[in-house]
C-alpha cells in the first residue's frame, strides 16, 4: 500500500502545534495534524494513496502543497513515499 509522507515547510501556528520540519507517514488514519490542516491536506492525500496524480502547474505530480486555512500559517508539502 502506498503512503504519504508530510512536511511541515513553513510555520507560523498560533498554537505552536506545528513546526517547521515536522513529517507524519499517513498509510490509513489520521496523523495528528489539527482538524483544519487535515480538512485541507485530505483530499490530495486521499488521492495520492489511491493511485492519482495531481495537477501540478503544466504538469501532473504524486506530491502537492497546501496551506492551512488560517491566512496560510502553515504550509505542508505532501508525496509518495517508498520503503519506509
């Protein structure tokens, strides 16, 4: 089974939940993210594990970045892993 491997790129969180650096492995089940940066991050994970490439400018990809609803205070790179 494929698995998402998500990194934090930037941080500015208000809760200071998040920093910058911070990689969940998602295979199935919710990492702990807070509810609204996973509201975001879910969909292209969904994807991602199963099986879609996304668009990506002119191109497709198997990775994607998205902000967090708060004004973008946190940013997540998110891509297909192997091997671990």
């Amino acid at each position: 089974m494929p698995k998402v491997k998500l990194t934090v790129t930037e941080s500015a969180c208000r809760c200071g939940y998040h920093k910058k650096g911070d990689e969940f492995i998602v295979e199935d089940i919710c990492p702990p993210l807070c509810h609204e940066l996973w509201n975001a991050a879910y969909p292209c994970v969904f994807a991602l594990l199963n099986g879609a490439s996304l668009d990506c400018g002119e191109a497709s990809a198997k990775a994607f970045d998205v902000k967090c609803p708060d004004g973008g205070r946190v940013c997540v790179h998110g891509e297909i892993v192997d091997g671990i």
